[in-house]
C-alpha cells in the first residue's frame, strides 16, 4: 500500500471513527445515570468497528436522499443493548439502533420517522430501551418487539402502514445462521427498503459441509443450497446469497469484506432495488468504502481508535 493511499485510508477512518467514539462516550456516561445497575453492553474484537463505520457512512445518504419525499423507518432485527465495548480498550461505541440518532453527522439533514427493534434477549432488550430513552427525539418514535427477527418480519408490514411508513432501512446483523430465508423474501415482497446484512462468512465456511448443521445453512442461503457441492466455500455460498438477493429483486448489490486482522472474518452486503436510472447513488457511496475497509481490519481499527482517544482524552 502507498505512503498516500494509507494516509487517506486513515484519514477515511478517523473522519468516520471519531464520532462513533464521541458518541460511544456520551451514551455510556448516560447509562451511568441509569435506574438499571451496570445495563450490559456488547463487547466484540475491534472488527465490530468497521461494520458500525459503514452503518454510519451510509446512514445519511439514505436519509437524504428518501426522507425528503417520505416518512422512512430504520429496522435493526437483531438490535442488542444499544452499546458496545470493542477491543482490548473496551472502545465505547453506540450500538446500531443508537447510530441514527446519537452520532452527530453535519451530513445528515433528516431523520428517521420511526425506529423498530427486535431483541429476544430480556437484558438486552431492556437496557435498550434504557438507552433509547435518553434521546426524546428517539424514544416516543420506538418500537421494541421482544420476539425472534423472523416473526418480527411478519408483523412489520403492519407496523410500517400504521405508521404511514413509505421506505426503511433494515439492518440484518445476526450472531450467525438465525435469519432464514424465508424471511428475507418476506420482508423484500412486503416492504419497499433498502438491506445491509451480515453474511457470517466464517460460520458458513465451517457448516457447509458440516452434516449436523447443513440444514441451517440451507435455510439461510435459500434457492440453490439443497444439494451443495463438495468443493463449497464461502465465496461460492456469498455468490449464491446474492444471485438469489437479485431473483427476489434486490438486484444491486456488493460485499464488503470485515477482517478482523486473524484469520476471522464475515461480509456486509449492501442492498438495493435498480431504479430506472440504475441506482446510481449506489455507485457513488459503496465503492470507495468497499476499497477502504478491505484495506483495514479490526486490529488497524484498535490502532486508530487508541490514537484518537489520546488526541482527545482518557477513554470513559
């Protein structure tokens, strides 16, 4: 890597990582003040960094270019407590459902009309909604299902013509297999949102030729996955995600590889619906992330964030 590129790559990051942590501080300062004794967090390897960057990066291009015409939800179906330690440092990061709201963007001219959440896990669930509290403009707008992401996806169209939704934004981030397919054309043929989803590449590569849980993955990746190739990988598996992301319509899309600095890793994929004019939005945000965060891992990430948290003051 050049002397210039891994100077912007940095740059990149610090501009993307330094509100997430500015923000991380003050929800975890907040949930000090908490009736709930020591809410729990979510405490991940340095990685979970680059998938809360891209959240961020991507959050206000969405809004602004839909919330103008429309009312437009964010749904997270697998939400979490609301914060994360990352790292050896325990790095304070807003988890995702925090992220449209508790980190200040001059780039975000608008905002989500509604919030839904799922989380099944009652400490979980409850320490978000300790924390959605502490933003007003949040907690009256917020909706906490305590059920399993996949029935959840039954109810929301519902929800969504309640509430005179006319767009969301999903965040699909599952601990591993939990997500069926089933589900992912549900929430495509009876919404009209845009996807970012956590493809568990490690997990796959370990189950997909596993005859104990080749059920599950097949219930994951959907069309395709009932008789899998002894040869079978990862990159064959995410391939076949998308191809069947497409035949469903959701016909624009990428990968973007989140390395831990190990040899654990997963994917994120962005994904939309072609406009008439190709989606061309798309074109301008996703690329240049995509080279970016392939260029970084979850150790670079720690690096960083231990240098702007000396620029700026002792962790919390």
């Amino acid at each position: 890597m050049s002397q210039k590129r891994s100077t912007s790559d940095r740059d990149w990051l610090i501009k993307h990582l330094s509100p997430l942590m500015d923000a991380g501080k003050d929800v975890l300062a907040k949930s000090r003040s908490l009736p709930t004794k020591s809410p729990p967090t979510y405490d991940k390897g340095y990685w979970t960094g680059l998938k809360l960057v891209l959240e961020k990066y991507y959050v206000p291009s969405y809004l602004n270019i839909l919330a103008p015409r429309m009312k437009v939800a964010y749904v997270d179906l697998f939400a979490g407590p609301g914060l994360n330690r990352i790292g050896e440092q325990k790095v304070p990061i807003p988890g995702s459902p925090l992220i449209p709201v508790a980190v200040r963007d001059p780039l975000k001219k608008h905002s989500f009309s509604r919030f839904i959440f799922s989380e099944t896990e009652p400490e979980y669930s409850n320490a978000l909604a300790a924390r959605v509290a502490l933003f007003p403009e949040m907690s009256a707008a917020t909706q906490i299902i305590r059920q399993d992401a996949n029935k959840v996806v039954e109810l929301l169209p519902g929800i969504l013509k309640e509430h005179q939704i006319g767009h969301c934004f999903v965040f699909v981030d599952p601990e591993g297999l939990e997500f069926k397919w089933n589900s992912m054309v549900s929430i495509v043929s009876k919404t009209n949102c845009d996807l970012l989803i956590n493809f568990p590449s490690s997990g796959i590569q370990r189950n997909l030729q596993n005859p104990e849980t080749v059920s599950a993955v097949q219930s994951f990746l959907g069309p395709g996955s009932e008789n899998i190739p002894a040869g079978a990988d990862e990159e064959w598996a995410i391939q076949l995600y998308r191809k069947n992301l497409a035949k469903i319509g959701k016909d624009v899309s990428t990968e973007i590889t989140i390395k831990s600095g190990t040899a654990f890793h997963y994917h994120l994929i962005p994904a939309v619906k072609a406009t008439y004019r190709g989606s061309p939005w798309f074109e301008n945000i996703f690329p240049r992330a995509k080279e970016i965060i392939e260029r970084l891992s979850g150790e670079v990430l720690g690096i960083i964030a231990d240098q702007i948290d000396r620029r700026q003051g002792t962790l919390c």
